[in-house]
C-alpha cells in the first residue's frame, strides 16, 4: 500500500496550490468555515478508494436530527473515528442521498483538534474543506518535557478551547448540528487508549437534547505510527450507520443510574457511549461482510465473462 501524499500525488499537489495562509489558530479564528476549493479533488480521491457497496444506513434518522435543528434543538452526532478521511467519506456518502442528504450535510460542523490546520499543508488541505471549530486536546502536550512550553501550551489551549465553547453554544442555537469524536483521535491498533472515549464528552451529553450515534466500518487511510501524511490508502466498502435520535440527557442520567458506586460517573456515561457505538458498529460489520461477497462475486463473474 501506498501513502496518501504518493497515491494521489498529482491531486494533492494542486490541492496544495488552493491552500492558503499558515493555518495558526487563534481564539479570534475558532470557526473555519468550509472551503470548496478543493472539495472536487478529495471526492476524486475518496470515490477511487470506496468500494462499490459503501453506503449510509439511517439516513431517515440524520433527517429527524436535522428536522430538531431547524426547530431550535440543540442536536449532537456522537462518530467512531478510524482515519482522517472519515469526514470525507462521510460527506461523500450523504451527497450521494441526493438533495436531502446534501441538505443536512451543510448543517454539520464538526469539532476538528488543532493539529488538522497546524501541523502539515496536505493534511490542512483535506481539513480544511469542511466546517469546523477547532479546538486544542489535553493531548497536545502529552509529549512535551519543558515547563515553559507546557504553559504555554495550557495558556492556547484554554483560550482557545473557551471561544470555541462559546461558538458551539451559538451554533447550536442557529439550527446547526456539531459532530464530535468522542474518543478524540483516530484509533490506532497499537494503542488500545485511544479507542475510549474522553470524559470531557460527558458535558456534551449534557449539553444536548438530540444525539444520534454513526458507527462507521471500513477504512480507507490506515492510520500509521509516523506522520499523518504517511498514512496507508486502502480500498474498502465504507458503511456508515446512523442510530435512532436519543435523549441525549436521558441518555447521561441512565448511564448515571447504572455506575456502580463509587464510580467516576463522568467516564462511566462516556464509556456508555462508546459500548452504544461498538454495539451498532457490530451488527453492521456482519453487514458489511455479506456486501464484500457480493463484491467478491461479482469480480469474479467479470474475469469470467471476460
């Protein structure tokens, strides 16, 4: 397999030339608003690697959150994380349900770690297309030793963690739907950590009447132990599976309800969180097996007649 930045070489070089600016965040610039200059060159990246049979299951379900947005709702989507082309994938896949699903596309703005618009162009140039607000993780300086850049980093991150805050509340008060991670990072095969979810989702549970949880299986950009850049394509079926909406409240005080005592409850209801994922990730997996075989057919039938 080959890297991103190789595979689509030619692509990317000329996504590079519609990038501007440096990408330094400030708590001035919090919300990125969608770029389309190079959404028709990722769509061409992301259809060669989706296999025929990718899909989005629950699209009725997107379409009640959305009809709760336009109502002034407070609404949440709670996303599995594989690969940076998650979003990508994901949007691709709602523009293909035609107009409705181009529709609430548009109304999604997802919660985007600093380190998409900072760190590298190519990876800011895939970033950058979609809405987002951008925030900085406790993660950002996990590996730092020295004090001063430890404060300093502490110093950005809560200023730049509160405007966004304060975007999101406004957001989702204007009949926009916000999308988060609830793990925070993509997961990595060689890091079980990073498969669970981070006790700040707590407060977005709280935060929010309507959530709807999307399991997704497939991946199409393999994560790698070195840069993001060197992340491995791979052609895959994408299947992504929307949940019916939940009280996401309700949600919080059952989970609550059920923590044994002494229990962090914050964790405890975020790890609900992720068992609710993993158990709709499942049930789609056997799914999504069955149309790899079909797949696999009909391959075959094509060498065949060939």
């Amino acid at each position: 397999m080959l890297n991103v930045a190789d595979k689509f070489k030619a692509i990317i070089s000329q996504m590079l030339v519609n990038t501007t600016g440096n990408g330094l965040i400030t708590a001035a610039n919090v919300y990125q608003e969608g770029k389309p200059d190079n959404k028709n060159l990722l769509k061409q990246i992301v259809n060669d690697l989706m296999l025929p049979g990718s899909r989005l299951q629950g699209l009725e379900n997107l379409a009640e959150l959305y009809k709760k947005a336009k109502q002034g709702e407070s609404c949440l989507i709670l996303m599995e994380h594989y690969s940076n082309f998650d979003i990508p994938c994901f949007y691709e896949l709602m523009e293909r349900e035609g107009e409705k699903g181009i529709t609430i596309a548009q109304k999604i703005v997802s919660v985007a770690g600093s380190k998409l618009s900072e760190t590298n162009r190519i990876v800011r140039s895939f970033a950058e297309i979609f809405t987002r607000v951008v925030i900085i993780p406790q993660s950002a300086s996990q590996d730092l030793k020295d004090p001063e850049e430890m404060r300093a980093i502490s110093e950005k991150r809560k200023h730049i963690n509160m405007a966004a805050l304060k975007t999101l509340f406004r957001l989702r008060k204007s009949g926009r739907i916000i999308l988060v991670f609830p793990a925070g990072t993509r997961y990595r095969s060689w890091d079980p950590e990073s498969k669970r979810g981070l006790k700040d989702i707590d407060s977005y549970l709280k935060s929010y009447k309507n959530i709807v949880f999307i399991a997704i299986n497939g991946n199409v950009l393999i994560p790698q132990k070195k840069s993001l850049t060197e992340d491995l394509v791979s052609h895959d079926i994408m299947l992504y599976t929307v949940s019916r909406v939940y009280d996401g409240r309700k949600f919080r005080e059952k989970a609550r309800e059920m923590a044994p005592e002494g229990s962090d409850l914050r964790q405890f209801a975020v790890d609900r969180v992720m068992e609710e994922l993993g158990r709709i990730h499942g049930q789609a997996e056997e799914i999504r097996r069955s149309l790899k075989k079909e797949l696999l057919k009909e391959e075959l039938r094509e060498k065949q007649d060939s």
